[in-house]
C-alpha cells in the first residue's frame, strides 16, 4: 500500500459509476415523457386550474402519469394537498 492510499476516500463511489447511475435515471426520465400522448400537458394545466379554484396549490403537488396495461390506459393522478 502506497503512502497516499492512506488519504484515499474510500466511502465514495467511483465517479465513473457514479455518473452511469445518473445517466440512468435521465434516461428512464426521458423515455417516460416521449410516451405520453401530446395533449398530457394541456390537460394537467386545465386539471391544476380546477383545483385552484378550491385550494391554493403549485403545479409542482399535481402528478399525472398514464400506463398502458394491454389494450386499456390508466389515467392516475397524484394530487398534494395543503394541510
């Protein structure tokens, strides 16, 4: 062992692998969006415009995503409220 694998950080993953990993998870970001239909955005702002009306919140709280199962889509929409 050298004198400066002493003062070597071992607790810290490679850099390497470290941005694979994050590499990763853009992707898969990625590959979720392109599958959305065009018109998700739309509905979410019309979605969010509702709410507003009852309760104060940022678009951030409001979560729309679509999963197809066979030949059916689900439509699951997450909403956070304030306390």
């Amino acid at each position: 062992m050298s004198l400066f694998g002493l003062f070597k950080d071992t607790s810290r993953a490679p850099t390497a692998s470290l941005a694979k990993e994050r590499l990763k998870v853009i992707v898969a970001h990625e590959r979720q969006q392109r599958t959305q239909p065009d018109y998700l955005p739309a509905m979410q702002n019309e979605i969010l415009a509702v709410i507003r009306k009852y309760i104060p919140i940022e678009s951030d709280d409001v979560n729309i995503q679509i999963e197809n199962e066979g030949q059916v889509s689900i439509l699951e929409l997450n909403v956070t409220l304030p306390q």
